[in-house]
C-alpha cells in the first residue's frame, strides 16, 4: 500500500477517516508547508499486546 501525503489541517479535520486507515494498513505522511512532519504507520498485530498497557503521560 502506497503512503498517502496529507497536510496538518486535513490531519486534524479528517482524524477518525485516518485512524480508521491506519486500522486497515494504510500509512500517512503528514506534511506542513509541503515538508514531512511525521508519519502515520499501523502497528502491527504481533505488537499490539507490548503496547497494549502502555500510556503515554507528558510530564514536561
């Protein structure tokens, strides 16, 4: 499956069309100002149990 390139804005609008993608295998380059920000990839199955009980806490 071939990334899909988006901006922040439609990052932000459209979060549950791309959470549910990203469910299905899809990848996501998320872009502002036409430069790569950050990517969006599936964990795989055999993963999803060491993250499982993870939680992220921002304690800055």
């Amino acid at each position: 499956m071939e990334d899909i390139v988006i901006g922040v804005k439609q990052f932000r609008s459209e979060l549950k069309k791309v959470i549910k993608a990203a469910e299905k295998g899809q990848t996501f380059i998320v872009t502002r100002h036409s430069k790569p920000l950050f990517r969006v990839t599936p964990i795989p199955p055999q993963m999803t149990k060491k993250y499982a009980s993870l939680h992220w806490t921002n304690k800055s």
